[in-house]
C-alpha cells in the first residue's frame, strides 16, 4: 500500500531531517498535498462501502427466492459486525506498528502490534477503539478506508456459505474476521510483517507485495468461504442420488448482473484509491488496467462458455468479470495495459472451470466465490511476480533498494524472487490462513447446539420466515425458482452435458 510519493517524502524527510514545512517550501508539495490526499482516500474508501451493495445484489440474485431476505440480511448486517469488531481490536492489531510518515499526515504508530510486525508486542500499547494517537484525522480516513476492505473479505463466504447458514453462526463469523482473521494475515502484509520483509530476509524481490488486495481481502475470504462450505456441506437436493450436480436456479439474474456492475463502479475506489494519494498520478494507469481487466473478463468468459456449451451464461459473464477485477487488484499498479487485458482473460477462462471442477468434487458453492475470490485472486497474487514491468514500485516494503523498481519474470532484473515472494504469499493463505478458517467454523460447529446449520425442515421451507421472520416475496411464497434440474451452481452455466449424463 506504499507509493512513490510517499516513500520520496519520508525519505528527505528521515536523511534530511526536513520538517514537514520545510519540504513544503522546497519541493512545492504544501499542506493543501495533503488534504487532497486525505480526501481522496475518503472518497475511496465511500466508493467501496457502497460495493457492499454489490455484493448484497449479486448474491441475493444468485440464490432461491426462498432465502432472499436471509441472504441480503447477511449482506448488511455484515458490514456492521466486521466495522464493530475492527474498530474495537481489529485495526490495532494490524496496524498498530506502523505507520505513513509525511505522506497523508498519518506520521506515527497508534500504539497497539500483533506478533508478525517484528517487535512482538501483543496488547498493552493501546490503539484499540481507535483511542490515543489514533484520534487523528489521518488515522480516521485511513481506518476507513481499511475497514471497506475488511467488510469485502467478510462478507465472501457470505455468498459460499448461502442458504444453510444459521443466523447466530452467521454473526460469530462477521465478529471473528474484523478482529482477528483478516488483521491477522493484514498485519503479515499491508502492516509490515514477516511477508512484507521477505524481500530483506529472503531476498525475495521486494517481499509480498499486493496493491490492493487480491490475497489480503479476495483470496482471504475466498478461502474462508471454502472452510466454511466444506464444514456445512452441500445444499439438500444439489447432488442427485448418482452424486452429478443438480443446479438450484438463481431466481433474479437481473439483480445479480446490476450488482455487478455496481461492484465494478466500487472498484475503482479499490484499486486507484489504494495509491493513498491524489498527488500519485499512477492512479491513471489504474484505473484503466482495472476497468481492461474486468472488460475482457466479462467477454473472454462468454465465448469460452459459448464455446462449451453452445450458449452465453449471464452469471458466467458476471462471474467473469469479477475475475478479472479480483486479478488485477494486486498487480494493477505495476503493470501494462496489454498484462491486464492477458491476465483478465486468463482469470475469465479460470473461473469457468474452475467453477465446474469445484462442483464435481461435490463442494456446494452458489454463487462461485471461491473460485472467483479464492483461485482467481491466487492468480492474481501471482500476477505481480509475472507481468510487473519495473516501471514502478521503488522503496516497496522499505526493502532499501530505492533505485529498483517491480519487476516480474518477464522482465528480468530478479524477477524470480518476486514470484517467490508472491507464491509464499499464496501458500500462506492456502495452508495457514484456511487452517484458521476452518478451525473457527469446525469449532463453531461443535459448540452451537446442533450444529451451524438450520435442520433439514428448515432449509427445504426457506431460511426467511424461520431465520429472520418475514420473506423476501410474501406474495409468491418464497418458491420462485427452486426447480432443480442438471446442471451447476445457482445461476451458473451447466457443464457440457454428455450422453452418460
């Protein structure tokens, strides 16, 4: 989350011991820098705050009319729990240590740290409730910011865990990840941590490096969301006595399809915002790699369905879309625009099948964030170790290698040790972090009376009226589109079918 701006500043400011006037003056960067800098991270962090609705739409629309109003409830309520849990202990502990000196006005540590930072202090330095040296405007419009990203991680599994989530597991779950699972990995990465220094300890590039997230936020809640599928289960009446996949039918595609679009409208203020500066003109070259990511995404994944399956799937294109903005999320700064249409449509083509892999080993998914979070955004992680072109970067993760800038494999100049970084990155959220994941629910599942999932009469009448005591559709009973037949997830395009099926 470093930018040029940020680490020319603290440089002059630390080998110069300039003050902050003082380089005002002589550079021509003024306190009126700063302000602009302050609001466009508060503009970013509005615009993805508003991709919770997004996401409420697409996964509401994904799945049967009958759970609707629990879906959308998860949805929202999400943003509460996470936001709650963050700003108790969560941004504390993965922020704590560290700070942006010079570059927004947030000069210094708030206080708290959580064992990964280096100096394993854990818990009495404060921070928590965003007290101390936390009551500062910078440190405000940066934990509102960060907090967006954590309620993106949070509500993932929201959408691979739909329509056999009890409520109260549902609310556990939203608490545990504002405060430890997300900062937990956050802190490693984006806080300074272990991951962030393997460029000095390893000699890996410029350690783990990803822009805006498509490990810290995407690939954390993709992993988290196959946790919790593979503890709950299958939906009843997704596999057929055979064991194929029967598709439960997304009731309202239009609805998904408007969520996504509002998802990419949101992520601009993802990716370009992630600067943390106005004053970073980079955001451009952003912005553009974002929306040429998503663009061929959406169309690489039509024709391969097409191509598959001899029609075009609206949930696929959607799918396929967001594949291609969770990809370029982490290496969307450091990349050309032909890299971001190549690996949006590689990500396009990725979701695809990896959607139907995923349903053939009987993992119920209806609404395909694992794949579109979970694998696309390891992709995208990698990304950054293939594609990155050393036109930017710098000082990344205070490597002291200033002169040097991201380079990937296709690039030379140690692009290797950047992948390297990159795929311990990966490897630590697959292995460790949905160890967590799955320790959490399995856990929960063992200690809430009968379990995190509603009983079988439950599930086949429809989560609203006994989850949240109303329906999303009174006047049409809650049955709208619940007719299985062969096929996918809800909402997804079948797999070919073939003559033994």
């Amino acid at each position: 989350m470093a930018t040029h701006f940020g680490e020319y500043l603290e440089k002059l400011l630390t080998e110069k011991r300039w003050t902050l006037r003082e380089f005002s003056r002589k550079s021509g960067v003024s306190h009126t820098a700063i302000s602009l800098n302050l609001l466009w991270i508060v503009i970013g962090a509005v615009l993805v705050i508003f991709m919770q609705a997004g996401f409420a739409l697409v996964e509401t629309g994904f799945c049967r009319a009958k759970h609707a109003a629990h879906v959308v409830s998860t949805n929202f309520a999400i943003f509460g729990l996470g936001f709650v849990a963050y700003y108790c202990v969560g941004f504390s502990f993965m922020f704590g240590g560290y700070s942006f000196p010079n570059l927004f006005g947030y000069d210094k540590p708030i206080g708290g740290d959580l064992i990964g930072h280096g100096n394993w202090v854990f818990l009495w330095k404060g921070g928590f409730f965003l007290q101390g040296h936390a009551y500062d405007v910078a440190v405000m419009a940066f934990f509102l910011y960060m907090v967006a990203f954590m309620d993106t991680t949070a509500t993932i599994p929201t959408g691979a865990m739909a329509e056999r989530w009890k409520w109260n597991a549902f609310v556990g779950w939203g608490l545990f990840c504002g405060a430890i699972y997300y900062p937990l990995f956050g802190a490693w990465t984006w806080g300074g941590g272990w991951l962030a220094k393997t460029g000095i300890t390893f000699h890996l590039g410029h350690g783990y490096t990803d822009f805006a997230g498509s490990g810290v936020v995407h690939m954390m809640g993709g992993v988290a969301g196959l946790a919790g599928a593979l503890v709950l289960g299958p939906r009843l009446g997704k596999y057929g006595p055979d064991g194929k996949p029967r598709a439960l039918l997304a009731h309202h595609i239009p609805m998904a399809m408007l969520g996504t679009f509002i998802l990419l409208f949101g992520w601009f203020g993802f990716n370009a915002a992630s600067t943390l500066a106005a004053t970073d003109n980079r955001f451009a070259v952003i912005a553009t790699n974002t929306a040429l990511a998503a663009a061929f995404g959406a169309t690489i994944s039509m024709f391969w369905v097409m191509m598959r399956t001899s029609k075009p799937d609206p949930s696929m294109m959607a799918n396929g879309m967001l594949a291609g903005l969770v990809a370029i999320t982490a290496p969307c700064a450091f990349v050309q625009p032909w890299a971001a249409a190549a690996l949006g449509s590689i990500a396009g083509v990725i979701v695809v099948e990896c959607v139907w892999f995923i349903e053939r080993k009987g993992i119920d998914d209806p609404v395909g964030a694992i794949s579109v979070h979970g694998v696309c955004g390891a992709w995208g992680v990698l990304c950054v170790g293939i594609f990155s072109d050393g036109t930017y970067g710098g000082d990344w993760n205070t490597t002291g290698i200033a002169t040097k800038n991201i380079y990937g494999v296709l690039y030379g100049h140690g692009g290797w040790g950047q992948l390297g970084a990159q795929a311990l990155g990966v490897a630590t959220i697959a292995i460790v972090m949905f160890g967590v994941a799955l320790t959490f629910f399995k856990v929960q599942n063992r200690l809430t009376k009968g379990g995190i999932r509603p009983t079988e009469e439950v599930e086949l009448e429809g989560l609203d009226l006994p989850e949240m005591g109303v329906e999303a559709y009174p006047y049409f009973g809650g049955t709208v589109g619940t007719s299985p037949s062969v096929g996918s997830a809800a909402g997804v395009a079948s797999e070919p079918v073939t003559s033994d099926q």
